[in-house]
C-alpha cells in the first residue's frame, strides 16, 4: 500500500502543461495584471469579461477558425450543442464589439484579463493554460492605431520594470501578396510558408517558383529595422505587395521617432501565431528572456450579421511578463499575538504591513511569528523585529 506521501504526491499531480501557482507567485501575478490594466484603463481601454466557454460556431467563427486547432470542445448538457473553451480571448473581445457593443461609437478601445486554454503548449511556451492581459482597438484602419498597439504595450510592460524591451515587426500579408503576384498555388503557398517559418533558402528557391528570388531576400532582410527597412525598399514589389511594404515602413519610422530606447527588429516574412492577422503585426521580446512577452497586430473583425471590421491590439502573457520582472518582494509580515490591539493592527496594516492574527495564546510569540513566516510582531502599539 503506497504511504500518506504517495498519496500527497498523486493528489498534487496536474495534467501536463498545468499547473498551480503559489505564494508569492499567485499575489505578484495578481498585483502585475492590476498594474497593467491600470496602464490601460488610463489610455482610455475599458475592460471587458467575455464566458470562459461560448459555442463552438461563435467562438471559432471568421478570425477564430485559426485557433481551432487549439480549442477543447465539449457537448453542453442543457443546449445539447458544442462549446468551446477559450484558447485566446481576442476574438470574443471582437464578438464583443460587433454585436453587444455594435452602437459605441468607433474606434472602440476595450481591454481584457483572464485565463485561457489551449489543446497543446509550444516548445517555447510549454504552458496549455494561459494568463492574458490584452487590449482591442477596433473600428480603424488608421496607421495612427497601429502606433497606439505597440506603444501602448511597451509602456505596459515598462510599467511593471521590465527594460531593455525590444519588438519584432511582421507583415504576415506580404508573402501572400507576392506569391499571388507570381501564380503560386495555395498548396504550394503552403510549401512556402513552411520553407520561411524553418529559414530553409534552399526550400524557399525550390518552392518559390516566380517569386523564389523576391522570396529569398525578405527571407534575408530580417533583423535590425533600419538595414532590414533599406533591403525591403531595395525590393521591386507589385502595387499590392509594395503598399504592405509601405505601411510596414511608415510604422516602423513612427515608431522609432516616438520610442527612441524601443529597440526595434523586424522579419518580414514571419507567420506562425498571426494566421488570422491581416496587417502589420508584432511580438514584444525583453533580454534574458527566451520566449516573447506578448503578441499583436491588425486583423479583421467579423459579427453574426456578416459586418467586418478593421481592428489592431496585443495580448500580454502573464507567466512570461512574471519571468521578466524583478522578482516580487512581499509585504513584511506582522504576527499580532491572540488578544492583541486590534486598532495598532489596523494601523500598521495601512503602512503596508501584512497582519496574521494569533488564534490562541502562544508560549513564545517571537517563535510563533517565525513558525508562521513573519518578520515582525505586534507589541502592544509597537512593532519588534525578529
């Protein structure tokens, strides 16, 4: 018969890719979405709190089919119809706007927190069940909001200390837009697309047929924006092609000229997580830290009506953002003995004490405060440390 500690240890098991989060975590997570939401609501984003489940042709219609892949699905009981659990939250912030929030005047700004689910983790981020703080400007195509996305998360995530930021840009547009321009097939489409996501040239030359050449210099222009914006310019594109172009360019100027210490890449030819991205798109990155603290870009709004339209936002992830940050120090913890001045207590608790009342007398109140993981116990009015 297994003993008491392998039965602890069964219980405390989780399904891959979940996980609790314990103290400290828990309150610095906590305490890192308030702080970011604050940013938020202060840029004039009013928050929002989509179901975690909704129904499967809702949840996964028009953007939302390119989470499909991601998303649980089950048979509610009492409809008698499939529902989704969320895998990201932007496409509900969209379902939103377009039908409970039809009449608000645009450009709508909402912003968002809450925990989703996905079917599998990434290399990168092996985690199933994701934190996401996010915000959703939707209702223009204006450059002026493509700005507002990526400036607005950098000043998110350096409200919580986090420096040394830099943001990858991306035209998840383009390649189709060159590729169309030469003939190339969606199937073969599909072969390009998996020859850029491995930085494969040769694969990209074999597949590329007309446009192999054109293929394989954005291929070559990532990294640092200013020589990867003069090898894009360098680039002879089509009219569809050559206005993504110029959209990516007038965004990556702005940007540098408004965030001077924003370090700025781009890769023009990066898809994998903008699928359902329709514009100039981003990844948010900080040093030290492997995987990206949070993604966005411009995408297509859609209702049940069949209206569509323009929309631009982000998504922080929360465990990745916690990784970056300098790591949380807890409020100092004060032990007020059983008995002791309730009014001191409160005193105390407004200078930024956390208080854990004694339920029975203890023998040795400095040794109980110990046990119980504080710093300082209640004397009377005054405090002692211990």
């Amino acid at each position: 018969m297994p003993g008491p500690s392998n039965d602890n240890l069964h219980k405390a098991l989780l399904p891959q890719g979940l996980r609790d989060l314990l103290p400290p975590d828990a309150e610095a997570e906590a305490e890192a979405v308030g702080r970011l939401i604050a940013v938020l609501a202060g840029h004039g984003y009013e928050r929002v709190k989509p179901p975690l489940m909704e129904f499967e042709e809702n949840l996964l219609a028009g953007a939302g089919a390119a989470m499909a892949p991601e998303t649980f699905r089950l048979m509610d009981p009492i409809s008698q119809r499939m529902i989704g659990l969320r895998a990201d939250m932007t496409t509900q912030i969209a379902r939103i706007a377009g039908t409970r929030l039809a009449n608000t005047p645009r450009p709508v700004r909402l912003c968002y927190a809450g925990e989703a689910l996905r079917v599998r983790g990434s290399d990168m981020q092996p985690e199933r069940q994701i934190g996401q703080v996010g915000a959703e400007l939707i209702g223009s195509d204006a450059i002026a909001a493509d700005i507002e996305a990526v400036t607005l998360a950098a000043e998110a995530l350096t409200s919580l200390g986090i420096d040394a930021l830099s943001v990858d840009l991306t035209l998840p547009t383009l390649v189709p837009a060159v590729c169309r321009a030469a003939g190339i097939s969606a199937a073969a489409l599909d072969d390009v697309r998996r020859a850029l996501d491995h930085k494969d040239s040769a694969a990209v030359a074999a597949a590329g047929g007309k446009a192999a050449m054109v293929l394989q210099k954005l291929l070559a222009a990532a990294g640092e924006a200013a020589s990867a914006l003069k090898a894009i310019a360098a680039l002879d594109l089509v009219p569809e092609a050559a206005a993504e172009r110029a959209r990516l360019v007038a965004v990556a100027e702005q940007l540098a000229k408004t965030m001077p210490s924003l370090a700025i890449t781009i890769d023009p030819v990066e898809n994998r997580g903008f699928e359902y991205h329709t514009g100039v798109s981003f990844s948010f990155f900080a040093r030290g830290i492997k995987t990206e603290l949070g993604r966005g870009g411009r995408y297509r709004t859609g209702n049940e009506a069949g209206a569509a339209e323009d929309a631009t936002g982000f998504t922080l992830y929360t465990e990745a953002v916690l990784s970056a940050m300098t790591p949380h120090r807890p409020a100092p913890r004060l032990y007020v003995p059983a008995g002791g001045d309730a009014v001191a207590a409160s005193r105390w608790r407004a200078q930024g004490y956390v208080t854990v009342a004694g339920l029975v007398p203890a023998k040795d109140a400095a040794a109980e405060a110990q046990r119980l993981g504080c710093s300082h116990v209640l004397d009377g009015e005054k405090i002692v440390s211990i």
